[in-house]
C-alpha cells in the first residue's frame, strides 16, 4: 500500500509503486505473520512513501528457515556461475541506475548526484566480488617434516545475518551481499527501518539476475532487536556482519558470542582531519568539504574533528565559511541542491545540542549554526572555529553537516589530538611532506587513511576500522575472507 501525496510527481508515485512492499523469504514476496506494517517517510517532507510489511520475530526464522534450506545448493554452485549472477546484478543496476538513484534520493535524503554517485559505487562491489567469486584459492605442498603433504582449502561459513545502516542504503546491502553470495553462503538482510526501499528493490533485482529462491532474504521491520535476537541465537545461523553504531554492535558481538558466530563489525566514527602548516589549502579546502559534507555529513567516514595548525587554521576557516555558506539546501530532487535534510527530527535535535555547547564553551560559528524551519528536517551547513578540548564536537560522531576547527601547534600534538577517542576508522591529512606523510601513515590509529585526499572508500580496498571502530573488512581481496573458513588436511606420505 502507498500513500500516493501530491508532493510526489507522476515519475515518483511510479517509482514507488514498483518497490516490493512486503518481506522475501524462500524467493517469495509475502505478508507478516502479525498482519503488522510500518511506514517510511521522505525526511525532506515528512511525507509517506510507502508502506512495508514489518516482520516478527517468527518471519525472521522463516527467513532463516529459507537460507538454511538453499545453503548446501548455493555452496556446490560453481564459483563461475555465482559470479556470472553478480555480474549481471551489476549490469541491470546499471541499466536501473536512475530508479535506484531516485529511490535513495527519497527516503534518505541525499542529493540526487550524491545518490547517482552511490549506484556506482554501490555496484562496484557486485562487480568486484563477480571477479572474486572464481579466485578463491588454498594451499598444496609437502609438509616441512616430508611425511605428507599440506592442503588448505576455504569453504562457506554459511548462513550469514546482514544487517545495514539508513544512510547508505544500496552500498551497504551491495558490500555485505556481494562477498557473501560470491563465497556461496546465503544471506538474511535487515535493512534499517527508516530506509529499507532501496534494499526491497535490491532484491528484486537480484531475483532478475538469476539468485535462486532462498539464497538472498529481506526481513524489513520496524522492530529490529526482537527480529536479530532469535536468529542470532539460532545455531544454525554462522555468521553476523552489521553496520551500525557501536553500542549496538558491542551487544551483538554479546549475544553473537554464545554461538561463537564469525562476526564482522563497522562500527562508529571519529575521523580526526589533519591540516599542517605545510598544506595546499586549496586541496585541503576541497578534501575537507567532501569528506565532511558528502552525505549531508551522515557518514561513519565522515571527518569528525578538524585538527588544524595555528598558523593556517583562520584562513582555512575563512575559506571553508565562505564555500559553505554558498551551500544550497534543499529537497535533493531539486537542481543545484548541495545539502538535503538530516534523516529525522532526533538528528535536528541532536545538531542544536552540539552547537550551543560549542558556543557555550568559547567557540564562534562562522556560518549556519541553526534548524531550518519549516517542513522537513533540515538543518544549515555550519562551521564552527576555536573549539576547545572538551567539546561534544570533538568527542561524539557528529552525523551531520557541522565542521569544527581544533588547532595546534606541533605534529606529535597533532597526532596524540587525532588518537584521542576510543574510535579509529579513517583519518586525513594534508602535507606537501612526504616524510610526514609516512609518518602519519604509522602513527595515525586507523584502519583507513587519506593523505591528501579526502575519499577513501573503494570496492577493491579493504574497508574497516581498529579499537572500536570495529572489526574484519569489507571490500578488497581481503572482503570474501569474512564469508571463508580455513580448513586444512593433512594427507600422509604413502
């Protein structure tokens, strides 16, 4: 059932109309067990788009019910063939690329470009894992002693639970999907309830390309810890992977430990974004507001704290005022928009709460600072400067378009400020010095980092973060490991 408003145009309410509403178990699209439905809602209007079948917990075992039952299948599927299936996953994502861009678009948020930006980037992982699919390899040789010979082989861990965050909603359903269905396990997916559109369309068009019935599940619901409990204590199920914040994975690693589930992680975010004295201002302008503002900010990768040395910091906040006060907000369909609505009224809140303890304790807004009114949650690209130490914006993922400015004087502070959080995902920075580059390359507590730039997601790199940022990799040769056990046999010398 939609709620077709008249704030959607006739290309929209089609779009809309196209989504599968209800829950895919065992290749099936059917209704709750309760008969209970849930809404989702366009946070530039508040408008509602859709509404879903929400699952019980007894859908989510039917669920698992499916994927068990295709599991030994899908693992003696030739490597091949389950690549050739992700390679024409990629190729319908890219004839569908506009719907999928729209769909984002709208029960996100992002601008329409961003979102187009995300089907490419989204898709690479199908494309990557299509090519991983056939490159999974072992070991054969004689054993140091020479009394046998030393195979070590990988097999599918098997029936994996994925459960994904609103703000990317294709790259995370793709960057989980792909290396699981590429390593021949089945999946059960939760997407998040504010944005699960995207990933319901995912599956019908993963049902295109060819995945047979119960090999791919989605389990939508507005219900999501009485959904993943029962599966995740179900010893059937092998594996978790989950992207959220780390509280919430700190308990699911909790409840994952009495199965001893092979569990992957990407956790919170605190990405320190260091600017030396030495920096082309120009790059750092620019690296700074992509890898701040891309996503209306809503990003683990999202650079958090802006550490920048005395002697360049008023400038590089003058510059980054003025570009952002040019900022256009508004509903990411429309043209020219650079900064859409924050996911919901909690995330508005939670904006003008950092702010006015930044102010509160000492430091000026250059620009924006405040909640838009009107309809909508939308709030003005700010950047605030002369932060001190104990501000929230130093110490929590902020999620939002708000930029602050911490300065210091020396590279060994630049770097204890940069490790200071119990988070270490990515970090930046910006030097003309090679040899500090490398030096920040080692002493940066991060899994990830970008020097000089200011994107580093990438289909083919390994993407992940150390203390509790979380653990294990998606993407990369190192991405279908995660989906992989290690099995050795010995086979004696005759």
């Amino acid at each position: 059932m939609t709620d077709t408003t008249t704030t959607l145009t006739a290309r929209e309410r089609e779009l809309i109309d196209s989504v599968p509403t209800g829950l895919l178990i065992g290749g099936e699209w059917v209704d709750s067990s309760e008969g209970r439905t849930f809404d989702v809602r366009d946070p530039a209007t508040n408008q509602v788009l859709a509404t879903l079948q929400a699952a019980s917990p007894e859908d989510g075992i039917r669920a698992l019910d499916a994927a068990v039952a295709a599991q030994d299948a899908w693992a003696a599927t030739a490597p091949r063939k389950r690549g050739e299936i992700l390679r024409k996953a990629w190729e319908l994502l890219q004839e569908r690329r506009a719907d999928f861009a729209l769909l984002m678009t709208l029960e996100m948020g992002k601008p329409l470009a961003e979102a187009d930006g995300e089907v490419t980037y989204g898709g690479e992982f199908l494309r990557w894992f299509s090519e991983e699919a056939v490159r999974i390899t072992g070991r054969y040789g004689l054993n140091p002693e020479g009394t046998g010979t030393t195979v070590v082989s990988h097999r599918p861990v098997g029936p994996a639970f994925l459960i994904t965050p609103w703000n990317f909603p294709l790259a995370m359903a793709t960057r989980k999907i792909g290396p699981a269905l590429a390593a021949g396990c089945t999946v059960v997916i939760k997407p998040a309830a504010l944005t699960p559109l995207t990933t319901q369309f995912f599956a019908k068009l993963l049902i295109d390309a060819g995945v047979p019935a119960g090999v791919v599940n989605v389990i939508s619901s507005d219900r999501s810890r009485e959904i993943s409990a029962p599966i995740i204590a179900d010893p059937r199920l092998r594996k978790l992977s989950f992207t959220g914040s780390t509280p919430v994975g700190v308990q699911l690693l909790k409840q994952a430990a009495d199965n001893v589930l092979r569990t992957s992680m990407e956790l919170g975010g605190n990405a320190p974004f260091l600017v030396f004295e030495d920096a082309d201002l120009d790059k750092a302008v620019e690296g700074a507001l992509l890898a701040k503002f891309r996503n209306i900010g809503q990003a683990c990768t999202a650079a958090n704290r802006f550490i920048v040395h005395e002697d360049v910091a008023e400038e590089f906040g003058n510059r980054l005022r003025d570009r952002v006060a040019a900022f256009k907000v508004g509903r990411g369909t429309e043209e020219g928009v650079n900064i859409g609505p924050l996911i919901d009224d909690k995330a508005v809140k939670n904006s003008a709460a950092l702010i006015e303890d930044a102010v509160a304790k000492g430091a000026t807004v250059l620009t924006g600072g405040k909640a838009i009114e009107g309809d909508g949650t939308f709030f003005e690209p700010t950047v605030v400067t002369g932060l001190p130490k104990d501000a929230r914006m130093l110490t929590e993922e902020i999620f939002a378009p708000l930029l602050g400015i911490v300065t210091f004087r020396d590279e060994e502070e630049a770097v204890r400020l940069a490790n200071s959080t119990e988070y270490g995902l990515v970090g930046y920075a910006f030097t003309e010095n090679v040899a500090r580059g490398h030096r920040l390359i080692a002493s940066v507590d991060t899994g990830m980092m970008g020097l000089n730039t200011g994107i580093v997601s990438n289909a083919s790199a390994p993407f992940g973060g150390v203390k509790q940022s979380g653990m294990g990799r998606e993407g990369g040769a190192e991405g279908i490991h995660e989906y992989l056990e290690v099995k050795y046999t010995l086979i004696p010398a005759s």
